[in-house]
C-alpha cells in the first residue's frame, strides 16, 4: 500500500480507501471478509455514511479490537428517514443519528458535514447551529478534523473558503470534471445528459482541486468509476470503457487528493481495486480514452503523464500540478508549492519536443516549463 498526506491534517492516508456503503443490508459474515481484504492490505481509511443500526453495528463488530488501525469518515447530517437515506439539518435529528456512530465508534477521526451542494446547504450548515454543533464535536476530541463531502466545485469552494474546513470528501471522476459547473453530475449517472454535455475539464473543477492543494485540504474520494457507468461499454460517455485502474489513477493525479474511496461489497472486489498499486503505467493511463470526445479546454494539462517519458526524467504531469496551483495568485505562491517543486529535482529542459507530441491535450509543454520554473524557483 502507499500513503499520502490528508492535506494539513497530519494524517497519513492509504491511496485506496473504503466506501462501506456497499455492505449495506449484507450479511455480517460478509461485510467482515470485505473489511478483513482491506486491513490485510494496509487499507486505513473508511466512510461510514449509512446511517442504518445493523450496517454500523455489523462495521463495528467486524472491527473487533482493530477499530484505531483505520480512521473513519462520519457524516453529521445523514440521517435515516422511513428506511432511506436522507439529509437533514434538524438537530435533534442530526445528534440522533451522529451520537450512534460516536457510542459505537468511540471517536470519528473525520466528521464531514454531509452534502453541500447548494447556495442552501451552505445556509443551513454555516448560518445554523449545525456548523457550532459541528465545532463543538471537535473541541470534545469527539471529531478530530471537520471535513465536508460535496458533489458541486462552486459549492465546494465557498465551504472552503470559510475557513473552517480541513479536508474534502468530494465525488471525482473524469466524466464528473468534463461536465459544465452549473449541470449536476446526477443527471449523468441517471442518463439524463449523454456525451454531448461533457466539454473537456471544467474550469472550476480543475480550480478547486488547485486550490485545495494551495490551501493544504486533502481531499478524499467518491464516485471515481461514476457508479460502474464509466466501467461500462453501455453507459460509457467515452468510445470506449475506462478501466478500474485509469478510473482510480485520473482521481489520485488530481492535486490534493490522497486516498479514492471505492464502494466494495466483497474481498473479491476490494482485491481488484487494490492492484492499481503494483500496476504499471501503461495499465494506468487514461489519457487516450478521454481524448475520446469534445474538449473546449484543449491546451489545459490533465496530469495523466501520457507524454513520458521524458528523456531528462521530467515529471511533466507533476510540474504542470504545482504550475496550474502557482497560477491562482502568483504574488502569492505558498512556500510549500515551491518546496513540492523543488522537490522533483527536474534536470533542464532540453526542448527535444517528444512529449508535446504524444500529448493528446495540445498542451504547450515546452512554454508552460519554463514559466512554471521562472514561478516556481527560487
Ligand atoms: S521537451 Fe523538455 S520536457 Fe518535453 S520530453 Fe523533451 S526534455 Fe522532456
Ligand atoms: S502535458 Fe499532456 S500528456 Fe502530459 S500530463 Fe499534461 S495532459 Fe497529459
């Protein structure tokens, strides 16, 4: 397993995550070998968002005496209406449901205010009691870090902006990214938009993943394979299906995310999800498959290294991550994007042009290099 830094949260994260999700109304036998596959495997990270009694006490069980080998995401708003899962910002209800978890947990490493992806989601967290509720977990080492899970990036980007927030759980996937701003990435997974709504990476998105780098909000995971859609010869919007490899490794080069949480209900699956990291590049890249349709945003590096190898060892992909950061405020650089920098020790360009020509993406690679050294280096 590798593991990267959660943002500024000091923690550590496995680069595969586990959605429990998917071990909903399952057996208990099963919902242990699944969580059994992840531990053997260096896995230390979770979401529990069901808010269901049997998911959570089958999940507490099957942790025995390991429960601090994994930190866990919990969600303050998700509640349990009529057996469906639904959002609330009553809190008395909202209490209900988070004071189970805590009782059965002990302790929520990551408590993520649920689903904000709206002018009015934001209003009823961070205008209410929800968010001091919220704060006063964290003060009672209840919570250690407050995070926040969303699927919208101007959303998003308020909450970040507030402040308060240390990591993000947010839904990532190339298809989500090539989607407008203003379209919700639901009527993709619902069939509602096909391929003609996806424009190349949305502007926004590609800002907030830049932007939570700049400001040290580690992001983790969800939706990476679009709900199996982008799996699926049928319901791809690309020529062609992407892999659970390309799927899991387009959501870890974005900037700031650290760990994809993928939903597994069996061994089986979490094993499959678990060999992207002994995969090779090859078997990684997805670059060809997105080229695949329209993209107004042609010249806008999409970090998936389809363009190395480079023969001075430049790590292209990374060097236009910290470039693209570097570029929301450049009278502002953070110290720690010039030291990420300086860390990949690139030898000098040599202008040889072969990567500019396997990118599919028209990106100026050559230009944006040495820009990106004359920001970039002390
Ligand atoms: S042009 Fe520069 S960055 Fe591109 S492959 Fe050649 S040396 Fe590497
Ligand atoms: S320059 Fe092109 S090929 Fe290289 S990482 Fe960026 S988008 Fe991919």
């Amino acid at each position: 397993m590798i593991y990267r830094p959660l943002g500024n949260t000091g923690k550590d994260v496995s680069i595969i995550g586990l959605g429990l999700e998917h071990v909903d109304r399952k057996p208990y036998e099963q919902v242990k070998e699944t969580m059994d596959a992840a531990l053997a495997h260096g896995i230390n990270i979770m979401d529990v968002f069901m808010p269901g009694d049997e998911v959570r006490e089958n999940i507490a069980k099957a942790f025995g005496t390991r429960r601090r080998e994994v930190m866990l995401q919990g969600h303050i708003g998700a509640t349990d209406i009529n057996q469906q899962y639904d959002i609330s910002r009553d809190m008395p209800t909202v209490k209900k449901y988070f004071e189970k978890l805590l009782k059965l947990f002990g302790y929520i490493d990551f408590g993520m205010l649920f689903f904000i992806d709206s002018d009015e989601d934001f209003k009823n967290v961070f205008d209410t009691e929800f968010i001091t509720y919220a704060q006063q977990l964290k003060r009672n080492g209840d919570i250690h870090h407050i995070g926040f899970s969303s699927h919208n990036p101007v959303t998003a980007k308020r909450v970040i902006e507030t402040g308060t927030v240390e990591m993000m759980m947010f839904s990532v996937n190339p298809a989500f990214d090539m989607l407008p701003a203003d379209r919700n990435v639901f009527d993709l997974l619902e069939n509602k938009v096909g391929k003609e709504a996806l424009h190349g990476i949305d502007p926004h998105r590609a800002a907030l993943y830049a932007l939570c780098e700049q400001k040290g909000i580690g992001i983790t995971t969800m939706k990476s394979y679009g709900s199996g859609k982008l799996l699926s010869p049928d319901h791809t919007p690309y020529a062609r299906p992407l892999t659970v490899h390309q799927c899991t490794h387009y959501a870890l080069s974005r900037p700031a995310v650290a760990s994809v949480l993928p939903g597994c209900k069996t061994a089986a699956e979490m094993e499959q999800i678990i060999a992207y990291c002994t995969a090779t590049a090859a078997e990684r890249d997805y670059a060809e498959v997105l080229a695949t349709v329209r993209n107004d945003f042609r010249g806008n590096c999409v970090y998936c290294s389809h363009c190395q190898p480079c023969p001075v060892n430049i790590d292209i992909a990374a060097v236009h991550r910290y470039f693209d950061i570097a570029k929301l405020d450049i009278k502002n650089i953070p110290p720690s994007i010039k030291s990420h920098y300086a860390s990949l020790q690139s030898a000098e360009c040599i202008n040889c042009g072969h990567c500019e020509k396997r990118c599919p993406f028209g990106v100026e690679i050559i230009k944006n290099i040495k820009e990106a050294t004359r920001l970039l280096k002390d």
